[in-house]
C-alpha cells in the first residue's frame, strides 16, 4: 500500500476533497511546441525540479505568508505524484507539510493548508522549486497539499495557447479510485476530486449581507464574493517576493476586487503566482498588488483562509492560465476610473473613487462602488427618497467619445439604498453589450443625494370620463369607444403609508384612430417605479421599441421615463398596423402601482 494511501486512511473521518474553490478543472490541452520558458531565459528564477526524480519521504521546504508581510519557513516531504492530476500533461504532488500555522508547535494540524496559501513555493533539499502549492485534500483543515509543477507554471510567460475548457473539480484518476476503494475508504469519499484551494472574490466596502444579495442580483455565483479589505498604502515593486504576499485585482480603490495569493517566484521583473487560474481567461488585464495579511481564521468546517489588506498596484497581470498567473512588475494596466459623490440631509457627504482594471467587471464593479458609497453616507438600512445622476463617457471604434447623461428618483419603505443602483447598471450593461458598437468605457461618475423623508406615490383608482360622469374600471373591465372619438382618462395618485406626498390626479387623453373600428386593445397606467423596470429585469426605454445605431440607443436610454413619472398607453392593432398612443406626466415623487382595462372599438 502506497505512502499516499496510508496517509489517506489516517484522515479518513474527514472528507477527502476540498470543494471551496471557485472553479477547478478536468483536462487540458497544453502547448504541443515547446517553448522556451521563463526560467530559460532569466537566470533569476530558481531552476524546476524535476518530478520524475522526487523519491517518498524527500525533505522539501517552502514559504508563505501568515500574518504580515515577511514570509513564514514551512517544512515536510514528499508524499506522491498523481499522474496527470492538474491536467493533461501535468502532473500533481503530494507533500505533507508542517510549520507556519499549518500545524502548531506539537505538530498537530492547526489551520491545514489555507485559503490564500495558492502559490507558496516548495522547494527541494537544494534549493530547486518543486512547485507551488495550490490544491488541497480536505473540508476541515489538513497538512495534505497538492502541487503545481514549476516547470508547467515557468511555461506562463509564453503560453499563448486558448485556455482550455474547465470544469469545478480536478477528477481522481481511476487507478487511485480503485486504490482508494480497495483500502477501506467509500467510493463517495474517493470520487469528487482535489480541489483548488478556494479563490474568493474579496471585495471591501461591503457588509455580509450586501455581499450575499449582490452575488445573487449580480448573478455572480460562480465568483463567490467575501469581505476583504480595501487597497491601503503605496507598496514598492521589491515587495513581491517568493512566498510573499499578492493580489490580482479586477479593480482597486474604494472598491477593491481582488483574489488574495502567494508569490511563487519573480524572475526580474517577471512574477508567478497563484499554481492554479483565477478566472481562466487566458489572457488577462488585471492590476498586480502586493498584500498585508492580517491574519489566518482556522474554518474546520469549509476550511481556514487568509484575511489581508491589498497594497497600491505595482505592476500587471497578462496571463491566467491552468498553471497559475502571470504578469509583470512596472505600470498598472489602463484603467477605468469611477467617482461617485454622495450627500444626505442628515449632512454626510462622501466622495469615492475606484478605478476597474477588468473590462468585462466593469457593470458590476460601478454598481458595487455605488452601492457602498450609498451605504457609507446613508449610515443605515432603511427608508427614504434619493435622486441619482451618472454619466458615462465611452469611446467608440472611430475614436470620438459619446456621452449618457441620465438622472431619477427612488424611494423605499424599507432599504432606500438598494433600490438605487440598478437602472444605472442596466445602463451601462446595455453600453457594453449593445450589438453595434464594440466601445470601451473611458469613465464614469456618479451624484446621489439621499433624503430620510419617505415621498412616494401609489397609484389608485384609474377613471374614464364616460357619459359626463367618472367612472372606475377594473383589470376585467372593457370600454366600448367610438373609432374617431377621444378616450379621456385619469389615475389617482395617493400618498403610500408613511409618505409625506400631497393626493393628486394624472389626466390623459387618447385619440381612437378611425381605422380601429371593430378591434380591441388595453389601455394601461403605471408608476415609474412599479417593477415594471428595473425589478422586472426590462431595459430603460424598452417601451420605446428598436434602435438601429448606437447613438440611437444612447438617446433611447437618455430619454426614458423617470421612476417619479405616470405612464399611460393604448395598444391597438389596425389594418394599418399597430396603433400606439404613450403620454408620461411628471410628478414630484416615485409611482407605484399598475392598472388597465380593455377597450373595444365601435
């Protein structure tokens, strides 16, 4: 029975597969030309170990960063490899480790092998790196580390290859399955497969709760979200080091969106981390930061992690590949910067700023920032009336710049400061994904002013003027109207419960075209902030149909009906065509609230 086996069995009360990772994979297809690597050409990195020569029980030792910024010694030994156990063509070992606080001074296992240990470098007896560590074997905390090989992660620096598919887990191969089973342990605990160590999103400014309903709105499942500290102090290049702390962030600043890991190597200028993907996008834009971590919380029941302050950019990441990131020391990558100022009657003001090194974050990253921003100067979950401007400034193919300006109003019962930041982010999620134009954003800014007066309208009885008397219709009333004739309308509006808003009327008045004789339509009203927008999941000024051009849609998102605006339309169908008449009439706070009613043309 093998080394791995016996050490399998010892833990076998545990679950054998850590299944906290954000991603993990089943198979890759690497470069079939070899390359020259990283290591070849810079005599700065130290020279790969090579796996087929690891014997068990060989010494190894490594480092990785626990608390601080200067790197803890670990010890340990080689345990086994798994044939293709990363991917195709790359193998992963097994070492059983001790020191840092992956064990305590007894030697028992104390925090295992942590969240944020992905990429802390092994070494063996003379000095050459086995590897990184990067996967691990264990729910509750373990000593039991997967490596990944160096010589696969010196390949980054000139993998140019697409990123292979991924799956969530690493799969056991069969031959250890069948090992496994043959010594005692059940076929559910064999068959998951070793996992990624966890690679959360941490992003700061945001509580728990926030976090928990953004990643379900966002639809950010796949990157789990966790609270994580902010960018702090400027940190110099020479603070990446093996085993130090590192980050790869999609944006920095106020709202810092960031993956927390450990330097592998750094071959002047040229830096490895991580031993695993964070996203797997191949190629990748993302700003380089150093880390200071505060500490490592011990998890026994979904495993220990690293909690860390993310450091000013020092340079950029342009790889994410199977085998760990990649990128460089020097200048940040270009970045989008999103400013945001926020006022309340109670007299906070605040203004923040982020910059998004990630394009394809860019939606979710502003409305995060926004959110927090919100939440920092509204100093509590709770009601009131807010009025919301932003602008966002894009540069098109051409190279000319185009501008949204938009403004509204909201108003909530209960959490104010959630209902705000979703039109804007149907916005500029419409910008980067519209169908005309591959744009880039150039910037974006925001201006909030938050108010504890809860104004809001509801709306109530909807009226038509017939025989020279008001009459109430219903959801299953139908109005008979003479084709030619005009159809005269009016909704209540009335203040919902706790709101400070006076009780009014919105009139409107509906010409029948003569060609509808003999058809039937709906005639309806609603509050600009019914649910019918942003909560219904429809687009601003989706009411207003088609655009053929991106400065169309630009102008159709500028001029859609605000959320304190009443709505009326008719929707008839003729032998012309489709008939419809559509009025808005402001008022001086949200609507909420739906009706209509069939109309029958004579």
């Amino acid at each position: 029975m093998s080394r791995f086996i016996r050490l399998a069995l010892r833990r076998r009360g545990r679950a054998l597969l850590a299944a906290t990772a954000a991603a993990a994979l089943t198979a890759a297809v690497l470069p079939t030309t070899p390359t020259a690597s990283a290591a070849d050409a810079d005599p700065g990195c130290p020279e790969a170990y090579p796996v087929a020569d690891l014997r068990d029980g060989d010494p190894v030792h490594g480092l990785t960063v626990s608390s601080g910024t200067v790197p803890d010694a670990f010890t340990g030994e080689y345990v086994g490899t798994i044939k293709n156990g990363i991917a195709l063509g790359v193998d992963m070992v097994m070492v059983e480790l001790s020191g840092s606080v992956i064990t305590d001074e007894d030697g028992n296992v104390d925090r295992g092998i942590w969240a944020g240990m992905s990429g802390s470098p092994v070494y063996a007896a003379d000095g050459r790196l086995i590897g990184a560590v990067s996967y691990g074997l264990s729910y509750s905390p373990s000593d039991i580390a997967g490596v990944t090989p160096a010589a696969a992660m010196y390949d980054l620096g000139k993998y140019d290859a697409k990123a292979a598919q991924a799956s969530r887990t690493v799969e056991t191969t069969a031959r250890a399955v069948t090992e496994l089973r043959a010594a005692g342990l059940q076929a559910g605990q064999a068959q998951p497969g070793f996992s990624r160590l966890s690679m959360p999103l941490a992003v700061s400014g945001l509580g728990r709760e926030r976090l928990g309903r953004l990643t379900k709105r966002l639809a950010l499942g796949r990157t789990p979200l966790a609270a994580g500290g902010g960018t702090g102090a400027p940190s110099a290049a020479d603070a990446i080091v093996p085993g130090g702390n590192i980050a790869m962030a999609m944006s920095y600043g106020d709202m810092t969106a960031a993956g927390v890991g450990t330097v592998t190597a750094v071959c002047e200028g040229s830096v490895l981390a991580f031993g695993h993907p964070f996203g797997l996008t191949g190629r990748a834009t993302a700003s380089l930061h150093g880390a200071d971590a505060v500490l490592v919380e011990r998890d026994s029941s979904l495993g220990s992690f690293k909690v860390a302050n993310v450091s000013s950019p020092v340079g950029i990441f342009t790889q994410d590949r199977l085998a760990g990131i990649f990128g460089r020391l020097g200048s940040a990558p270009r970045s989008t910067p999103v400013s945001s100022t926020v006022t309340s009657t109670e007299g906070n003001r605040r203004t923040g700023s982020s910059h998004v090194t990630d394009p394809a974050m860019a939606a979710d990253v502003a409305t995060m920032h926004l959110m927090s921003n919100l939440d920092s100067v509204y100093d509590g979950y709770r009601g009131g009336t807010g009025a919301l401007a932003w602008t966002v400034t894009v540069r098109r193919p051409n190279g000319r710049q185009a501008t949204l300006n938009r403004r509204d109003v909201y108003s909530s019962a209960g959490d104010l400061t959630w209902s705000m930041p979703w039109d804007f982010h149907l916005d500029l999620r419409r910008i980067l994904t519209n169908r005309f134009e591959d744009v880039a954003v150039v910037r974006v800014e925001q201006r909030a002013r938050l108010s504890t007066s809860f104004r809001q309208h509801r709306l109530g009885a909807v009226q038509v003027l017939l025989g020279g008397r008001w009459v109430t219709q219903s959801r299953r009333s139908t109005v008979v109207k003479r084709a030619g004739k005009t159809l005269r309308v009016r909704a209540w509006l009335e203040p919902a419960r706790g709101s400070t808003v006076n009780r009014q009327w919105a009139h409107f008045q509906a010409r029948i075209p003569r060609s509808a004789r003999g058809r039937f339509g709906v005639f309806s009203v609603r509050g600009g902030q019914s649910g019918m927008g942003q909560f219904a999941g429809l687009q601003p000024g989706a009411s207003a149909g088609p655009v053929g051009s991106f400065p169309a849609l630009l102008h159709q998102m500028a001029a859609a009906p605000t959320n304190n605006t009443v709505t009326a339309q008719l929707n008839l169908r003729t032998p012309n065509g489709p008939y419809r008449y559509e009025r808005h009439v402001e008022k001086p706070a949200p609507v909420v609230g739906l009706g209509f009613f069939g109309v029958a043309v004579r």
